[in-house]
C-alpha cells in the first residue's frame, strides 16, 4: 500500500500555518492520516501537492492545506483536477453537484475507477448510484486530511469492484492533541455562505482523543434561481494505547442540488442539412421557479406542450437531487506483537435520495397517457400521443381510416385537456427517481514483517440491498408551494403512479495476498493477487405499463454471478542514488456488472428478458491490464532550493469494453425526461498509450512552481453494430469514415468520446510571510464527443487565483486568523465543461463553464 513518510496537516495545523510552502515535494501516501503537527512545527514537505512517491504504481496526492487553497469547501474530487493525468470538471466552482459530474483518469471513466475513504468503499460515483456515495458527502471538505490518486492501478487492497483504472483514496484528517476550537465563514458570488466549525477535545487522557464539526452551505446557481447546499456533520474518535488503536468515524449530509439541464447539439453528416429547430443551442437553460404562472401561462401551452422552436432544448420548471446519508465505521488495529497488525473494520451506509424534475406535460406524455388515459389500449400505435404533442394526433395516426384509429381530432382534444387536469390542471407533470442504499461490510487484513518480506494478507466482504422507484407526480395548480426544488413529492403528496420498481441484493467478496520484498538496499519487488466475486439479484416488483418505456414489455430480472479468482500484480523500484529511482507495475483489474435498476449501462436495463439472459450466460465483465513505469527524481541545492519530477508512461489493454447506449437521448443528465432502455455493446478492446510528466522547482518557502503535462491516446480497436433486442458486439472491422453502414458503427481507431489527448495544470505560489498569492491554471484539449468523433468540443483554458493574509503569530491568542479572497475562472472564459449522453454519431449534450466568480473567507483557530 501506499505509505506516507512525513506527516500531513490536518485541519486545525492547516489553518494556523497559512504562510506554509506550497511547493510539490517527494512523499509517500499512507493509508491512515498522520497526526498533526504541534504549534510551531516545520511543514515544509506536508503543504505540497505530492508528484512522487515511493511505490511501484504511479501515485500522487494533494494535501488538505493545497486542497482548501483551491477554495474552501471544494469536493475532494475537484480538488485532484490539479493532479497529473486527472480530468474532472463540473459545472459549479466547487465540484458538488454530482449531475454534471465527470472524472477521467488515464482513459477510463468515473464508473471505472475506484474511490474510498478511509479504506470504506464508496461505490462507482455513477449518477443515481446504488452502491455508495460521493467523498464531498462523506466527510466533510475542511476535514479531509489529503486525497491520494493511484493514476494507474490501484492497491490490492483498494475495496472496489470498479477499479478498472486507478483508484481515488481520500482520507479524514486525524484529531489533534491539543483542545481546539476552529471557525471559517465563506461569503461571495450568488449569495453564497458557507459556515465551517470543528471543535477538537484534544487528548483527554488514556490515549482519548476526537473532534465533531459540522457546516452548512447555501449558494444560488449562476444562471437559474436555485440554492444548492445542505448541512454536514462529521465525528471522529481515537483511542490508542500499547495494545493496539481504535477509530470510530461517523458522517451525516443532507444535500439539495437543484440542476440545470444540458445543450443538446446537433451537427449533420456530410451532404447533410441541420433544421432551425435543430441548430437551436442556447447555452444556459435555467428553470423558471419559482415563476410558476408565467411558465404555465406564457411558456407552456394549454395543453401542456412546449415550444416547437426549441425542440429538446425546452426549459424544465424545476429539477434537483436530494440526498441524505449516514455512514459510519469502526476500526481496529490490533498489534500482533512488534512485527505484525491485524486490522479490521466494520461498516455502515445508508441513502434515501430522490432526483426530481418538474416540466412540461407534453414531454412527458408518452408516459402519463399510458397510466392516466382511460382509453389508452384502444388507441391504435399511431394514435397514441407522440412526445410534445399533448391533444394531438400525428400524420400517421389520421392517414389511418377512421375506424382503425380509436379516436379523432376533436376526442384527442378532450384526452389531452383531461390528462392536464388528471395532472394538477398545471400543465406540467414531476417525475422522481428515488433511491433508497443500505449496505454492511467488513474490511480485515493481516500485515506481517517476516525478514526482508512484507506479507499482507486481507478481504472485504459488502452486502448492498437498494431500490429505484420511478414515480410521477401531479403539479397542482391551486398550491404551488407543493412544487419546489426543496421539498420531496413524496413528503406532500401520494404519487399519480409508479412506473416501475427495481429491487437488488448485491454481495461483493474480494480476497487479496501481496508479497513486498525489499531485495536490497536499493531494489524492492511487489507481487501478489486479489480475487473478485460479486452475487446479484435485480427484481422489478413493479413493472412498466406497456407502452410507457419505449418498446420494453417488461424489464428483465434474474441473478449473474461473476468470479475472477486470479487478479494478478507485480511490480519493483529501483533507486540509484537515494535522488532517482525508476519503477514498473503490471496489473490486471475487472469491473463487476452495474446493478443499478433504474437505467445506466447494466445487464438489468437492456429493455428485454433476452438480451439480459445473454448477458447472464455469455457476457463478460470489463476487465483491462494495465502497464506503466516511471522515473522519480528528488534533489535539493543549496539556498533552499529544490527539484521534484515524476515521468511516467502507461499502456493500458482494456477487453470487453461495454457501451451503454441510451434509446432515449436528450439534455437532462444525456437522456430524455421519459426515460428508456440502454442497448448495451460489447464493443471489444480498447487500447490506451500516455505520457504523464510533473515537476516542481521550490525556492524555499517563497516561491514553488508546479506542472503536470499529461497525453493520452485511448482508440476503440473494432467497429460494432448493435441490435433492437438491447445487445450489440464488435464487429472486427474497420470501415473508417463517420456514417453508419449496413448497422456497423466506425469506431474503429476512433478516440473514446469526451476524452481529451491533453491536459495541462500549472500551480504558481508565492509566499511573502503574511501574505500568499496562488495562480492555477487548467488546459483541457479538444475532446470528441461522439463515438465516431464526427463531433468534437474545443479546447479551454481556465485560471484561478488565490490572494491571502494572515494576522502575524503572537499579535492575537489565537493559533491562526487569516482572510482568503479565491477568483475562479479570473478570465470569465466561456465554453463547454461536461459532455453528457454520447450517441455513435451527429449529437452530444453538453453544460456551459461556470462565470467567473468570487469568495471571501475569513477563517481562525483558537
């Protein structure tokens, strides 16, 4: 595992020593936060973004001092984008809100890499996820010790059954030794406030120490009228003594992030023409709440239906995800004597959450006409209401002769008027994604020094139960105070109907042996294996009426069981002089099917019995071997000045790539507001080739300039075609060109849609005593945005900046008082962050970057 050689600020150290270096040093990453450093202790190496460290995978880590310099109370997540080989954007300064969310790292997605706090797994980060949550939820931002990216492959140990890439470690930051009281109170842009405080016991006596803290946030979107934010608490005790050490953490978050809608784009093939309606790409599309009757009345139709002129670029009322979590965890490790520690840990999580959105009757109609229209299965295919077309009939239903119809104009008419009224006689329909996550699991590993050899033997053990309901809700006209982005329908109303209802039980077993042997004084080997089996179950109690997803008659259901007993890792450093080493690590990685049962690319959301019961019996889970190794140097001369760099290559050959391909595309979160089925491809290998290269130079503690310069060249290896039953195969082909021929899809060659060749981060710092300046910058290269490429997002360059003061040690009794004014985007660069809903060719959608903005903290520790 990786382990940390000099102690990391916590929270309280950070604050009081904010004339810290901000130089990048050579480190190691460990696994449990060290302790943090007394008053008046030097933290030259423990203030810096980590570019090397001393492992034989890639590994990089940002401390919690560099962390809240991005700005305070930044997700952990956003916080790495400064990290070599990392892409993370979303739409808001911070990086909360998990709906516009995107994660690159070495080729592979956000639900291909693995993510953990404190060793506790916290599932793929999927939008809507079933198996865990977001490290912004889980600990509290000011309370995170550091971050640890593993770029590559992650530990053995790493409890994950998405790690295919690398893995994300964020770890809580340790109680201090001493009794503390700290405060921050952020003010700036959009009316927002956020109120941090943690109050530390200290050690109390018996090896007894903790802390509790909580915050609160509130800021209104940049461009709708919607707060995002929530309240958070965290608690955190240690017990140490000779016999061994026990730690007890608990988490709580509830979180409302009202949501702006993607751009959908649309661009024609060659010799082809795009419509008005088509070319119609505004690129904010803020909701109306809380002007109710001017959207009812000026926006929507009678009827419910949009403008025509907007096509899929209409404006929702409303649209949100609320989240509430409680996670918990116990840890003991136990000391088996002076050469080995038995350490185990014991879990607990629980979400209940909802996604919701509120527009437009006529988008949603297709739907609600199967549950609310009396006459629905009388109505001929043609007949029924097509999406935007509440009350009326399409071509294709009036060139049937009258009696095949089932209705006429004017009876379709009154069908649409009463479904309005069925609905709240708004005009408008909320649909609900809501979620409820209870998962137990075990983490236990042996770790024994015998010799020259280090042996650590260990498994997780999770046992998941979640459900997705899919509900819709009337908007009633006459209480309007019903329909807010901060209240759960559930709470205030009964549901119209529930479309459908997915029940999984999920166990995941992951065993791991690992063998580190320091051969001599200068070459060490690593080699070991871990195992991963996964049991799943997914069951729809309630099944869709027919006609209200697409053509799915009813949603599969059934178990898969997935083992790989034989996951294998070696790897070996060899360090030269004590200033240069070089490294190497080959690993292989799987990533278990998705058990997610309200959409997403899992077997359970093909649409058919059939093509879920193929999957079961001769699918293959994504499974990739990666290969990287590097050269490390760390140097210092003479008048404090200091070199650190990291050059690191990888080739990674990623098998059974799946695709999951919406039937349904559109601009909320890349799919349309009623939903549908995913045809899922295996579309073959894909194979990535990279070049990771980070430096930093320090002047002492005046002065340190970071750069990482990342490229990355990921290319599908097949063409592949898909078919109606919700299947589809790589072709092996390569027909070049961007049109789909005869069904096959030309990917082959083609580089991995929203993926960009390069990245570049800079972080500048200066640091005068009281006073400390920041200036960093993000290059992100044009990215395609299709599968065959045809479609492409140009590239960005954003910078943010950072000016500080601090009131001189002794002048208050106080340990730190300190005012901090963070600009982000300081040259109000416009563009395209996150790229949602793929399709093979033509069109992607897409959320504009955040203006830029301004925050003000004032921040002190007593």
């Amino acid at each position: 595992m990786i382990r940390l050689s000099c102690s990391l600020l916590a929270l309280a150290g950070a604050l009081f020593y904010a004339n810290a270096a901000s130089a990048q040093t050579a480190a190691n990453a460990a696994p449990e936060p060290a302790e943090s450093p007394a008053p008046g202790a030097a933290v030259d190496e423990a203030d810096t973004i980590i570019v090397t460290a001393k492992t034989t995978r890639s590994a990089t880590a940002i401390p919690q001092s560099e962390i809240q310099k991005i700005l305070p109370g930044v997700s952990p997540l956003k916080a790495i984008q400064t990290l070599p080989g990392v892409l993370y954007i979303t739409a808001d300064p911070w990086g909360l809100n998990e709906q516009n969310a995107q994660i690159f790292i070495h080729g592979f997605g956000g639900n291909q890499l693995g993510y953990t706090m404190d060793g506790i797994p916290l599932g793929d980060q999927s939008y809507g996820n079933y198996n865990g949550l977001s490290p912004q939820r889980a600990v509290i931002s000011e309370n995170v010790g550091r971050v640890v990216v593993a770029t590559g492959a992650g530990d053995l140990a790493t409890a994950s059954n998405s790690n295919l890439g690398g893995t994300v470690e964020t770890y809580s930051a340790q109680p201090l030794k001493q009794f503390g009281i700290q405060a921050a109170q952020t003010v700036g842009s959009y009316d927002t406030s956020r109120t941090y405080v943690r109050i530390d016991s200290g050690d109390f006596g018996g090896g007894n120490s903790g802390y509790i803290s909580a915050t609160r946030q509130r800021a209104r979107a940049w461009d709708f009228n919607g707060n995002q934010g929530g309240y958070q608490a965290n608690a955190k005790f240690v017990h140490e003594d000779h016999v061994g050490k026990l730690t007890l953490f608990f988490d709580y978050s509830d979180m409302v992030q009202p949501n702006e809608d993607s751009t959908v784009f649309f661009k024609p093939s060659a010799g082809g023409t795009a419509t008005a309606v088509q070319l119609y790409t505004p690129y904010t599309k803020p909701f109306f709440y809380p002007a109710f009757d001017t959207y009812r009345t000026s926006y929507l139709s009678a009827l419910g239906n949009t403008p025509a002129a907007e096509g899929s670029n209409y404006r929702n009322y409303y649209s949100d995800a609320q989240r509430t979590d409680f996670l918990g965890y116990g840890r003991y490790d136990l000391h088996l004597g002076e050469r080995a520690t038995w350490s185990t840990t014991g879990y607990f999580h629980h979400n209940d959450g909802a996604g919701v959105v509120a527009g437009p009757l006529g988008q949603s109609i297709t739907v609600a006409q199967a549950y609310l229209d009396p006459n629905y299965a009388n109505l001929a295919t043609a007949c029924r209401f097509g999406g935007n077309s509440n009350g009326t009939l399409s071509a294709g239903c009036l060139a049937l002769a009258p009696a095949a119809r089932g209705t006429d104009p004017a009876t379709a008419a009154a069908a649409g008027a009463a479904l309005v009224a069925a609905t709240g006689g708004s005009g408008m329909i909320t649909r609900t994604t809501e979620y409820r996550i209870d998962r137990w699991g075990v983490i236990s590993a042996i770790d024994a020094q015998l010799g020259d050899h280090k042996i650590e033997f260990g498994g997780w053990y999770e046992h998941n139960s979640t459900t997705q309901w899919r509900r819709w809700y009337a908007v009633p006209v006459g209480n309007q105070a019903l329909s807010s982005p901060y209240i759960r329908p559930l709470d205030v109303m009964q549901p119209l109907f529930t479309q459908y209802q997915g029940e999984a039980k999920i166990q995941q077993l992951q065993l791991h042996l690992q063998d580190t042997w320091q051969v001599n004084d200068k070459l060490l080997v690593q080699a070991g294996f871990k195992t991963s089996a996964q049991w799943a179950t997914g069951t729809f109690p309630i099944q869709p009426a027919i006609g209200s997803l697409g053509g799915t008659t009813a949603l599969p259901q059934g178990t898969i069981n997935t083992f790989e007993w034989f996951l294998p890792a070696v790897g070996a450093t060899y360090d030269f002089n004590g200033s240069e080493t070089v490294y190497f690590n080959v690993q292989k990685n799987l990533r278990q099917y998705s058990a997610y049962l309200a959409g997403g690319g899992g077997p359970w959301f093909t649409g058919s019995q059939a093509a879920f019961d193929t999957f079961a019996t001769q699918g293959k889970p994504e499974t990739s071997w990666t290969y990287e190794a590097g050269l490390r140097s760390h140097r210092n001369f003479s008048g404090g000045i200091g070199f650190d760099a990291q050059l690191n290559y990888y080739h990674v050959v990623f098998n059974n790539r799946l695709l999951a391909i919406s039937t349904n595309p559109g601009g909320i979160a890349g799919s349309g507001i009623t939903g549908g089925t995913s045809i899922l491809v295996n579309v073959g290998d894909v194979h990535t080739d990279g070049v990771d290269a980070a430096f930093t130079v320090r002047f002492g503690r005046t002065f340190s300039l970071y750069n990482a310069l990342s490229y990355n060249l990921s290319t599908y290896q097949s063409d592949y075609t898909s078919s109606a039953s919700g299947i589809g195969a790589a072709t092996n082909t390569c027909i070049g060109g961007y049109l789909v021929v005869g069904g096959v899809v030309p990917t082959c060659g083609k580089l991995l849609a929203g993926i960009p060749k390069l990245l570049n981060k800079t972080v500048a710092t200066l640091n005068l005593g009281i006073f400390e300046a920041q200036l960093i910058g993000d290059y992100v290269g044009k990215r395609p945005a299709t599968f065959t490429n045809d479609v492409s997002v140009p590239d960005y360059f954003l910078t943010s900046l950072r000016l500080a003061a601090k009131i001189p040690d002794g002048v208050l009794p106080l340990r730190k008082l300190e005012v901090a004014l963070n600009v982000t985007n300081l040259t109000d660069e416009k563009g395209w962050s996150s790229l949602s809903g793929p399709s093979a060719t033509n069109s992607y959608s897409a959320y504009p970057i955040a203006p830029r903005q301004w925050f003000l903290t004032l921040s002190a520790a007593y």
